[in-house]
C-alpha cells in the first residue's frame, strides 16, 4: 500500500503540471447549447465545414488533462482534416467546477456507465450533432489522449452500437479503476484486472450484440504519465469482443513505427496498434511536408507521424489519393447506430429532479482525509 508521503509527493508533481493556463488560439469552434439533461455538466463545441454534405461523418474528440477543446485542435489539426475531406466534429470540454485540471472523470463510476454522467452528456451531444447537420448515424467516431483517450474507451464500452470505431491516444482499458488509488496505479502499470476481467467488463458495459467498434490504439515507448503497458490492456479488452488472434495478422514500418494489424477472416482491419519509439507523453504529429498537420505543443509532440492522419485512414475517412497515407479497407458498419437515439428518460428524470449527490460525501476523519484533500487539490477527486 502506498504510504502518505508518496502519494502526497505525486499530487505535489501533478499539481505543479496541471497550473499551467490553457493556451488561446484562433477558435475555430462554436458552442453548442441546448443539447439535453446534461447530467456530466460539460461543456459542448463543434466544428462543422462550410456546405457539409448531408450524411457526413461525425468524429468526437476529447481533450487530454489541462487542455481545452480549442487547444487540442489547434495541435492535433482535426479541423483542418475535416475542412480538407468534409466532415463535422464534436469536442466535448471538461468544466473546471467537475475536475480542476480539466481531466475527463474516467475512472469515476458515475461518470463512465451508460445513460448516466459524463458519458450521457457526450452521447447527447453526439446526438445533437446528428439531427442537427444530418450527419450519418452509421459513422461516428470518437478519439482521445490521455484522460480524453480513457474517456474515449469507456464511450466505446458503453455505446458501441453509437460507433464505428474508435482511437485511443496513451488511454487506459475500460474499467481499469474505479478509484483514485487505483487510478494512480493504473497510470504506472501497476496492477489492474486480468484479460479475462478487462474482457469481461468491457462486454457486461452494454446489452449491445451488433459488429463491435473497429479500434487504433497509440502509444509512446517512453511515456512516464500512462505506462506502455496500459495499451496492451486496451488491446487485450478488444480483442476479446472482436475474436481475434493474440497474434497480428501483419506488421509493418509507417513512417519509421511500428505498426501492427489484427484482420477479420475477410481481411478487413479491426484492430490496429501504433508503438511510437522513444516517445513520451502526448499526441503524436508530424507538422512539416505536403501532409503536415497540427502545431507542437506541450502533450502535442512532433514524432514524424501524425495521429490525426492516420486514425483518419484507417476510418476510412480520408482521400485514398492523398499523399502518403494508407487507407485500409472500409468494414460495413450495417451494424453500428441504425436507430435514433431514444434517451433512458427514467435516468434522466432522475437527474434533473433531484439534486447531484455530493461526491465528498462519506469523508472520513484523520489521515483519510488528508489524503482526500490534497486529491481534490490535485484535481483528481471531487
């Protein structure tokens, strides 16, 4: 068990990171209002092309820690993409008074089940978006880093008949913690449930029972914050649900990484991992050449491969004929968000009748307490 001192040495660490202002740029996005219940209490941007063409794709994108929706765009390029190839985006936006550090709650329980918190929040968003720019129900996508990527994975867990697929930028497998130890120990690879009780979880998250998600998964060897190990995990989870091989079907060097692929009988791409060499902890881009994308910036690291492109790809949703990048075969998605949205509304109800529980209830007295007032300092607890 972790003495007083260690934890109370990385919340000093963390705090010392998450100080830093967000930086401003050039705002692309607009603001969404109006969007449903809300229960997560996020806030909602979008950016969507001039003349999108009806049935346009829709990609979500969740921020990391200290980040705001329009600083990850601005280092990450999704909506210079999305102007190239004519599709909509939806940047859910953490709020201070939920998480101090602006850190997607991934490991709250609340937050991550289906129809309820956070992750009722984005899918309300998502289904803004839809009726509201007749996007196609049957390609939405969602991506994240970091708190944003385990965000993503448990959206991908709960809602997998919402998406087509999905990206996850040095997150954590769904249902990894539920605590703050636990979260802290997650992060430096340490413990966790096996593959069967990742496997397990990742299932027992929905009644879904259509095709699965197909799912990128990116990862820096060198990464101090969220352990390497951490993608194995998420690996592991999918393909279970998926019915793959531990093994996968090819590997090969993209722009000097490894990647690796794991195909369906038919050949068609469900998994894909990206293990970046020699770097730490961030999102990875390539800003310079015909196909630069995206500004480099702190957690936004310039690795001579972009992130944005390549998940993009492999989605299918990026001009086969542009330069350098791969697409791989599109999956039929017949599977994935056929229905509109019907929201649980007795889950609803419930939350806008009654008031929000206060999450530091049940405080104890004496060491327990310290302990939980320094999370709250370092915007880990509520």
């Amino acid at each position: 068990m972790r003495n007083i001192s260690d934890t109370i040495t990385r919340l000093t660490a963390m705090q010392g990171r998450t100080a830093l202002s967000p930086q401003r740029h050039d705002d692309r996005l607009s603001d969404i209002a109006g969007f449903g219940s809300n229960p997560g209490a996020l806030g909602a941007r979008s950016y969507v092309p001039e003349n999108l063409t009806r049935g346009a794709a829709l990609v979500v994108v969740l921020h990391g820690c200290t980040q705001t929706a329009d600083g990850y765009d601005h280092g990450s390029g999704w909506s210079k993409l999305a102007a190239e190839q004519g599709f909509a985006l939806l940047f859910p936006e953490q709020q201070r008074g939920n998480n101090p550090s602006l850190c997607f709650n991934w490991f709250v329980p609340e937050d991550v089940t289906r129809d309820r918190g956070e992750a009722l929040s984005i899918r309300q968003m998502i289904e803004a978006m839809v009726t509201r720019h007749s996007v196609d129900r049957r390609r939405v996508f969602i991506t994240g880093l970091s708190a944003g990527g385990a965000m993503a994975t448990a959206m991908l867990a709960t809602y997998p008949d919402v998406f087509a697929g999905g990206a996850i930028v040095a997150g954590l497998a769904y249902g990894s913690a539920s605590t703050i130890p636990q979260a802290f120990d997650r992060m430096r690879g340490h413990g966790g449930p096996s593959k069967t009780g990742l496997q397990q979880r990742l299932s027992a998250a929905s009644p879904h029972e259509g095709i699965w998600p197909k799912i990128s998964i990116w990862q820096g060897t060198a990464d101090n914050t969220v352990a390497p190990s951490n993608a194995d995990s998420i690996l592991a989870q999918w393909q279970g649900v998926h019915g793959v091989d531990a093994g996968p079907t090819r590997k090969e060097t993209v722009d000097g990484h490894m990647r690796q692929v794991w195909c369906d009988a038919d050949g068609n791409e469900l998994i894909e991992t990206y293990t970046i060499a020699g770097m730490g902890h961030g999102t990875p881009l390539k800003t310079s050449g015909d196909d630069g994308l995206g500004v480099a910036a702190p957690f936004m690291l310039d690795v001579g491969i972009s992130s944005t492109r390549r998940i993009a790809g492999f989605w299918g949703l990026t001009d086969p004929s542009e330069p350098d990048v791969e697409t791989a075969p599109r999956r039929p998605a017949s599977g994935t968000a056929l229905l509109p949205y019907t929201p649980a509304e007795n889950v609803r109800a419930a939350r806008v009748a009654q008031p929000q529980p206060d999450r530091r209830a049940g405080s104890v007295t004496g060491v327990s307490k310290v302990i939980e007032d320094a999370l709250r300092a370092a915007g880990l607890m509520r």
